[in-house]
C-alpha cells in the first residue's frame, strides 16, 4: 500500500510515518514546505526509515501533481497556532488550513485513495468551554462530579459539545475542514474518518507557548529561560490532557487496517481523564525531573484564545476500535526530558 502524508516533516507527520513503517511494509511518502522551524531536523529521521520526502506546499495544486498514486492520504498539514490571525494577519491560516484541505481532498479524489484527517478539540465553542461550572480541586480546575450538560460531564468533553460560536480561526478553518471531509464522503464515496485530537506531544516536537507546552515547559527546565502563568488569575490551574504521539500512531494504525469500522465517523482522541494536567502540576513534575526550579511570572490578563479546561472523552473511538491511550502523563514527560537531554546541541538552539 502507498500511503500520502500531508504535513509529513511535522511533529505528528513524521511519528505517524515512522510508526507506519515500523509495522508494515507500506511505501510512506511525506510532502511537507518545511516552513516551521525545526521540521528540517525530520529529514534524517525520515531517510533513515525508509521514508520518502517531497519538498511541497499544500497551497498549491502544482505541487501535489507531482505525487504518485497512493491509497491513503493521512491530512497533517496546518498552521497548528491557536494564536494564528489575532495579530491580523488570517491569510496563512485560512490558505493552509481551509484551502490546503481542499486541495489535498482534490489530490485524494483524483487518486481513488481514502484520508484519515487530523482535526483538533479546538473546533469547540470558545464560550461554552469557558461557561463551564469549573471548581478549583488542589492545583488544578475540575468539573464537578455531580454535575453535567450537553456534550460534558466530570468524564469530560464529547463529541457532542457545542461549536457554536468563536473558536479561533485555527479551530474555525479545521471545524470548516471536517465539513468539507465530510461532504467528499458523502458525494464521491471517499472513505474518511476524523480525529479531533486533544494536545499532543512526545518528543521531536518544537514546542511553543500557543503549540507544545509540555516540551516548552521541559525545555525552559532543562535549559533555562523564562516561564509564566498567564490567564484565568495568573495561576497556572488551567488543564489539558495530554496524547503521546506514539498513541495517535496507534490509533491512525489501527483506522487504516480497519477502515470499515470507523469510515464516517468523528472521534474526540485525547489522554482522557487519567492523562490531563494543569499548568502547575506539569511545573511540579518538571522539577523533579531536571532539579531546577524557575521563578515563574504570573499574569492575570486572559487571552482571546485561551479557554481554562479541556480533557478528551474517549468513549466513543474506545467502543469503535478498542484503543485506549497508554502512555502516562509522567512517562510521555520522561520521554520529552530524555530527548531534549540526548539531544541538547541540536535544540538549544530552537528551544531555548
């Protein structure tokens, strides 16, 4: 089988194809603009195994003609910054995440192939996640056991969650994607299944306030800099649950070889409950890694974006495929730390 994937020389591109070869025999080609910085260091990653690389944009359609037949495309491709257009520049955001869908829904009908599409939980209403009844458990925000609404409960947020609403214009062009997914299913019997991914890390990821805060907040630990809690009181409560990157790979492993079972559906894939942590516990567990102890800031403004709480309920892809997360909170923040600690002179240089 061939396999495409779109935003291949990313952070979640490049594991994904990694992780497919290391358990089939496939020919796994990743396309990628290498416009982030840190992608390029994927290309050794990636040669040695035994991936091809295409320099390419998903913006533009000359550039995807140049690809071979393939029977999977696997859609990585975004400007992944929840921050993106606030500063008035929209035109990256919406070209890449929008029109770059289409294009590569255009690429896969041509080809007769089938697509798993990586969405976000950022397609959830900015609003409704921040009406939250949220209650201050220790060094965190939690839902109350005893209460629940539409789409969440203490088990957290569903697939049924509102999105009406803002929700960035990062989750508004990938919400917008899904539709268009959805509607190429439905029109040209293109198999599809989307993934609305929690927060996901692990290492090789180039991580930044707005995209990897577990390996921003490891980074800062390891080799110094500034750190803060910004938002919702300035006291680091707010909570993320976090997937390691080898368990999406599992995950879009299994969706591939059994793409009757899941064709169609919309799944929330996240760390679930058990794997979720906020700003000051991660802090906690990065001290006691690397020793260090940073003198964090504290800001009270809250940012347009920001939203106090998310954890995935993975109910719905646990009954379908019998997947479940399996890295912990503390193993995925060893892996991170044993990266950045094996691979120091490579990063300082983008991280620090």
């Amino acid at each position: 089988m061939r396999v495409l994937i779109t935003g291949g020389a990313g952070f979640v591109g490049s594991n994904l194809a990694l992780g497919l070869r290391r358990h089939h025999d496939w020919h796994i080609v990743c396309l990628d603009n290498l416009k982030r910085r840190g992608s390029e260091l994927a290309l050794k990653r990636l040669a040695a195994g035994g991936v091809e690389f295409i320099h390419g944009d998903v913006r533009n359609p000359a550039d995807l003609e140049t690809v071979s037949r393939f029977d999977f495309l696997i859609e990585c491709s975004a400007e992944p910054s929840v921050r993106a257009g606030y500063d008035g520049a929209a035109r990256q955001v919406v070209e890449t995440n929008l029109n770059g869908t289409f294009n590569c829904l255009e690429l896969a009908r041509g080809h007769g192939a089938a697509m798993v599409f990586i969405s976000t939980s950022r397609v959830y209403s900015i609003a409704a996640l921040r009406m939250l009844p949220l209650v201050r458990a220790g060094a965190r925000l939690d839902l109350p056991p005893d209460e629940s609404g539409e789409g969440w409960s203490h088990q957290s947020i569903t697939e049924n969650f509102s999105t009406a609403g803002s929700r960035s214009l990062y989750g508004t062009t990938k919400l917008a994607s899904e539709l268009l997914v959805e509607e190429y299913r439905a029109m040209y019997a293109m198999p599809a299944v989307i993934n609305r991914c929690g927060v996901i890390t692990g290492p090789w990821q180039m991580g930044k306030v707005d995209q990897g805060f577990l390996v921003l907040w490891a980074a800062r630990h390891l080799y110094g800099g500034a750190l803060g809690y910004s938002g919702f009181g300035g006291d680091g409560l707010q909570v993320r649950d976090l997937l390691h990157v080898e368990d999406l790979s599992d995950l879009v492993r299994y969706q591939m070889n059994h793409l009757g079972a899941v064709d169609g559906r919309t799944f929330n894939v996240g760390g679930g409950v058990a794997n979720s942590i906020s700003l000051r516990e991660l802090t906690a567990l990065c001290e006691a890694r690397t020793d260090r102890r940073l003198s964090l800031t504290s800001e009270l403004a809250t940012r347009p974006d920001d939203i106090p709480y998310y954890v995935s309920n993975n109910h719905s892809v646990t009954n379908a495929t019998g997947w479940a997360p399996k890295h912990s909170v503390e193993q995925t923040l060893d892996d991170v730390v044993n990266w950045l600690a094996d691979n120091r002179n490579e990063l300082v240089p983008i991280l620090r």
